[in-house]
C-alpha cells in the first residue's frame, strides 16, 4: 500500500513543507498503523529518502530527457535488496539539450522519439541488472483518451472510432 505524500501547490515552498512532515512523523506513523492492523501489508513510500523499516518500498518518478536516462543506467548498483524500490512513472519526457538541469514541463514532446524509446529502454536494462533491489517499473502515463488528452507520451492512445500503439510500446516489447 502507497502511503502518499500528498501534493501542495504551489509546488515551492509548501511541498517542501509537506516532504518534511511526510519523512519526519506522517509515513512512519501512517506506516506502522497499518502494519500494526494487517503486518501482511508492505508500505510504498512516496518517494526514496524516507526513513523505512525493513522490507518497505521507495518510490521513484522520474520523468527526463534521453542522456539522463542513460546516465541513470547505474542508478541502482549496491542498493540494498531490504528496501527494494519500485520507479512507480517514468517517461522521457524532452529532448536532449546542452546545460539541461531538470525535466522542462513547458516544452514536452507530443510524440515519443527513437532516442527517447531507446533511452527509456537503456535504463530498464539497469534496473533488470539490479532486479534484487527493484520491486517494479511502470510507465506513465499509460492511456489516453485522444479526446480529452491532459498529457502527453502516453502507451495507448484510444477514441471511440480507434485504438493506436506508440512507438515506446514497440521498443519496449522485444
């Protein structure tokens, strides 16, 4: 079970905020509630550099450009397989650019592109290494309706007339 960390916009200062309180009392005691009730139960944090008990998962999203992802590649040699972590998003998300510092949500690419696939796929094989530490890996967003679309680099796009595969879909499967 996800114990999310909420969102607070605006995103700045009041997320911050609310990461603090979420690493320092709000996982920990919504987490051990829970496992108090039903020790069957695996808690998921939100995200990685949360304080876990043993066996509880970190969460990942990560959304970049094609070198990061290759970069990534190495991101889980000598994690610790008693707290796995899971990449609950993960889409390449730009193109690549000299000097890029973060994901540039203002110029989003409509379409996946090779070497974003490829990309994607490159840091896939890093995790696969690493299978002991990683719990799982899901690409977001997943669907889309083409007639009200609230994002973009989707796996399936669907209407009530069709149905289309992307091209990451394609890569991903062999």
């Amino acid at each position: 079970m996800e114990v999310h960390r909420g969102y607070c916009f605006p995103v700045t200062r009041n997320l911050l905020m609310l990461s603090r309180s979420y690493t320092a009392y709000r996982y920990p005691q919504m987490c051990g509630n829970i496992t108090a009730a039903h020790p069957e139960i695996t808690c998921v944090a939100s995200f990685t550099n949360v304080p876990q008990r043993a066996g509880d998962i970190g969460d990942y999203h990560i959304y970049s450009w094609p070198d990061d992802f290759v970069a990534r590649y190495h991101q889980s040699d000598g994690a610790s397989s008693v707290n796995p972590a899971m990449v609950g998003e993960y889409a390449n998300l730009n193109n690549n650019s000299l000097g890029k510092t973060g994901t540039d949500y203002g110029h989003i690419n409509p379409f996946p592109t090779w070497i974003g696939s490829v990309a994607e796929v490159i840091y896939l094989l890093g995790l696969e290494v690493n299978a002991q530490t990683i719990f799982g890996a899901s690409y977001a967003p997943t669907l889309e309706n083409v007639n009200s679309i609230q994002w973009c680099m989707h796996s399936f796009s669907f209407a009530g007339t069709y149905f289309r595969f992307s091209l990451l879909i394609h890569i991903h499967s062999y």
